[in-house]
C-alpha cells in the first residue's frame, strides 16, 4: 500500500506550505477575533455589567428588575456580579456600561471595596468611551473617590431626604438632551429624594415638585442627571426604589435611553407607547 505524499516522514515542502498556510489562517482569525469591539460583542449588542450583591434596598428583586427592563428592548446584553469586591481590572474590558445597583450605606467607610488598582482601571475603562450609570442609591459609596463621584453625578448626602413613597409629578427641565428629547412629562410612585448631593457637572434633565409641607426646606428635586468627564459618561436615575416602582414604563424608558446614552453617546430607542400621562396611570402601573 502506498501512503499519500502528505504522510511520507521525509521533508516535504507541499505539506509545510499546507502548515504554514493553516497557522497563517488560524493567526488571522485570532487577530479578528482580538479586533472585534468587545462592548458589542455579542450580536451587536451593548454588553452591561451590573454590580449588584449588596444594597440598603431590595437587591434580590432590583437587580432582576432592572436586567429585564434593559434585556426586553433587544438593545443590550445585560450580566450581573454579586461579588463585587471581587471584580479585577481585565473584567471589566468587555462591557460598555458599568450600571451600579451596588451600595456600602451604612458600613464601615474603613473597609475598602477596591484597592487603588481596580479603581484606576475603572476609571481608566469609562475613559474609552464607556459609561457610568446609576439606579437609585447606587452611588451611596466610595465618598472618599472623587472620581468616582463626579461620574455618578451625585449620591445621598447628610442633607438628603425622603418623604413616605406617594405617586408625583415629573417633569423635564432639559428637552435637549437625546435621553428625554421628545418625552411628555409623567406621574409615577416612587421615594422622592430631597437635597441630594450633586456634582458641580451635573447636568439636570427631570424634577419632581416637592411636597408641599417640605417645599420650604427643599432646594434640589431634580432626580435625573448627566454628566461627562475624561472620556466618559455618566448618567443617574434616582427614582427606582423597589421593583414596583421599575414597573413604570416612563422609568423603563427613561433607564434604557440613558444606559444607551451612557454606552454611546447617541439614543435610539423609542419610548414606551404606554406612557403613564396621568396620576391613574401610574397608580395602574404599580400595581
């Protein structure tokens, strides 16, 4: 029996041309694979990581909340992370969005979530263009990182308050920004916050009027920030306090056009046909 040419152990230039011409292909699908943008690497879709695993509200049923509101627009990839403190630099290379529904409130400030590396590269990652975004209290952290702070366009201070959950009245005082450009103002049940702590950037896009026995001691209701800064974006969303609040469609439209914002710098997504116009309508919503 003769063996073919390429099983001869002798030299032979046709079977290392045939090597050479498959490691060459494999080494160029390599270099593709490595080319592809990572935060779109799945069908085209924003990648998001949410940091989740620990709060002073809900977590076990806003983290789910807010993976679903974002994953029905077909738009973005969404993964969670319980173990934050655990997070290294290099997992954060795939996503677009770094949402946080993560806090530390009312822990001992002395125990640091990160070490000064894995906050580098964060703010390092946001720098390509990525986003921040906020939900809630999600930035009731890391008061000792001004970084961190600025991009979260604000958090709950010592001078912030709440009255008891009650439905109101939002409105938007920026019409220009691509997140609530062409959206009617709405009603929905939420923890209104009171004299939140902001940042200087901020840019202001919604208020809530203030009830009126706390109107006289309340000098900032807005509850929807951006803010951009050393190449990245952020965006914060201070109404959300419990997933029956996250039922609102005007707070679904307003999280995924602001995730998208915060990963692109562009919205496309369409509002909710179902708008809750009316103080019934958002009564309905949280029920």
């Amino acid at each position: 029996m003769v063996l073919p040419a390429v099983m001869d152990f002798a030299p032979c230039f046709t079977t290392r041309r045939l090597l050479r011409g498959t490691c060459a292909l494999l080494l160029m699908a390599g270099m593709a694979c490595v080319a592809a943008p990572p935060a779109l690497a799945e069908a085209g879709k924003l990648r998001v990581l949410i940091l989740s695993g620990a709060n002073n509200h809900n977590w076990q049923e806003t983290t789910p909340a807010i993976k679903a509101a974002l994953e029905e627009t077909g738009r973005f990839s969404v993964d969670v992370e319980d173990k934050v403190a655990d997070l290294k630099p290099q997992a954060l290379e795939p996503y677009a969005v770094i949402l946080s529904n993560f806090n530390t409130f009312g822990k001992d400030p002395s125990v640091q979530v990160w070490d000064a590396a894995m906050r580098k590269a964060f703010i390092e990652h946001l720098g390509k263009g990525h986003g921040l975004v906020i939900v809630h209290a999600g930035s009731s952290m890391f008061y000792d990182w001004p970084e961190f702070q600025k991009l979260a366009c604000g958090s709950w201070k010592d001078a912030t308050s709440h009255g008891p959950i009650h439905v109101d009245h939002v409105t938007f005082t920026e019409e220009k920004s691509p997140i609530t450009a062409g959206l009617a103002p709405f009603w929905i049940r939420d923890e209104f916050w009171k004299n939140t702590g902001v940042d200087s950037a901020a840019k202001a896009l919604a208020t809530v009027s203030p009830e009126p026995a706390a109107a006289a001691n309340t000098t900032n209701n807005n509850i929807l920030y951006t803010t951009e800064t050393g190449g990245a974006r952020g965006f914060a969303i201070f109404l959300g306090h419990d997933a029956t609040t996250m039922k609102n469609t005007a707070w679904r439209t307003l999280l995924q056009r602001g995730t998208e914002w915060a990963a692109t710098g562009k919205v496309t997504l369409a509002p909710a046909k179902d708008w809750p116009a009316t103080q019934a309508d958002a009564e309905r919503m949280a029920k």
